[in-house]
C-alpha cells in the first residue's frame, strides 16, 4: 500500500482458475486471491455453499470498490484483506 491514508479499493477483477481471482487495486497493485480455503472452512456452510460451485463462484461483479457475490452482496470481503492476499 502507498500512501498507509489512501483508501484501497477493487478497480477490476478477472477470474484464473479454481477460486482463485486476479484483483486489481487502485493503486495498481495485483494480487492473486484463492477464495477455495475460506469456501471450503466457512461454517455455517450454507451461507457461501452455493460458491463452491464453480459457475456460480465465476459469478461476480465489482461493485463500489467491492468484489461481490449476489444481487444482495451474498459474500463480501473487506478490501484489505483482499490487498494482503489473507482472507480470514
């Protein structure tokens, strides 16, 4: 992160392979996330068990700043988080 003030945000997105996405950040840092862990251990399952299908993972838009899954913002994750390739 450049400027520890500047608020990080998902310029872009692109689907690789698996559960893994190409994020690009406003600052112009890229990062390759593997969602597959977080898919795979979140509990209560039914919360995110329709994403481990993988067509419905590829589903996703950049919304305000956001990668999300879902009309209503299903599964959402915290944009540092996401810069720092740990999605806990």
């Amino acid at each position: 992160m450049k400027n520890s003030k500047q608020h990080i945000s998902v310029s872009s997105a692109k689907y690789m392979n698996d559960y893994v996405l190409r994020i690009v950040f406003n600052d112009n840092t890229s990062k390759d996330v593997d969602f597959g862990t977080f898919l795979n251990r979140l509990i209560p399952r039914s919360i995110c068990e329709k994403y481990l299908d993988l067509d419905n993972f590829k589903n996703f838009q950049v919304e305000d700043g956001n990668i999300v899954w879902g009309k209503n913002w299903d599964l959402v994750f915290p944009e540092k988080q996401l810069y720092y390739g740990e999605i806990l």
